[in-house]
C-alpha cells in the first residue's frame, strides 16, 4: 500500500540521518525492503491505469458505436455489469468526470472532427453527432469550448 512505502522510505530516511543502522546487512535490509515497497506500489499503480484505460476506452467505443444517438449511461453500466448509480460513482470516481459528461466529450470530439474535415451544415453535425438539433448543438459547444462551432470552423481554416 502507500501507507508501506511511505513507512518504508521514512524509515530509510530518518536511519540515514540518525545514523541508526550499526550493521551494513541492516541497511541493505531497509533498502531492499523499499524496493520491494515501491516494486508493488507501482504494479498496482500500473494495474490502476490500465483498468482506468479500459473503462475509459470501452465507453468511448460504446458512445461512438451509438451514434447518432446519444447513449444512456444505464446501457453503459449494463456493459460494465454494475447499476446505473455504482456505475455513475465508479466511473466519476476513477476519471475525475461523470459518464455523462465524458460521452459529451467524445461527442464533441466527432463534433469537431466533422467541423475541421468537411463542410456539412450544423444541422447535419448536430443529427450525426447525437445532439437533438443545431442549437443544442451550439449551446453545448459554446458551454464547454468557450467558442461557437461556427467560429471554431472558421479559425481552423
């Protein structure tokens, strides 16, 4: 856990300045016992990440594959197997942002996508990005990039 490799390392710290350690082997100990702290400490670090990753990857294949709807996050927690409000916790928990708002990302990612790479109207980005029409379309845009998808089309080019 953190709580061993912060005992450990303190422990490695306070000997070097006390001078504690009256044999070399008991020095080597506390040395190897940190490595060995640190070893597991990031294996579960890396195990985090990767489980984060996934979670992060399959919903943003399951929010793409639903397009043009926009998914719901109870057909998402079914994937994962959990209800809707542990997997609505879990998920804010683990990434720092709700599902709701993290399909919302990946929407306007398509959104800018399209804005960037052909000329379709507003109304067409808005229908094959999920959003119920241009307006909404825009108002949630402007919400979270502080700019109009029109302007953004534009400063683009």
């Amino acid at each position: 856990s953190d709580d061993a490799l912060t005992a450990s390392l303190l422990r490695l710290v306070r000997a070097e300045v006390l001078k504690n350690f009256h044999e070399p082997a008991d020095a080597e100990k506390a040395v190897f016992d940190f490595v060995q702290s640190f070893e597991q400490w990031a294996r579960r670090k890396a195990d985090g990440t990767r489980e984060i990753e996934r979670l992060m990857d399959e919903t943003r294949s399951c929010v793409l594959a639903k397009l043009p709807h926009a998914i719901d996050v109870g057909t998402l927690a079914a994937r994962f197997g959990m209800s809707r409000c542990h997997f609505s916790h879990y998920f804010r928990r683990v990434t720092g942002m709700t599902p709701g708002r993290f399909a919302t990302e990946i929407r306007l990612g398509k959104v800018e996508e399209m804005l960037l790479e052909t000329r379709e109207p507003l109304k067409v980005v808005a229908d094959a990005c999920g959003f119920a029409n241009p307006n909404h379309l825009c108002k949630v845009f402007r919400r979270l990039r502080q700019i109009t998808p029109t302007v953004f089309r534009q400063k683009a080019r």
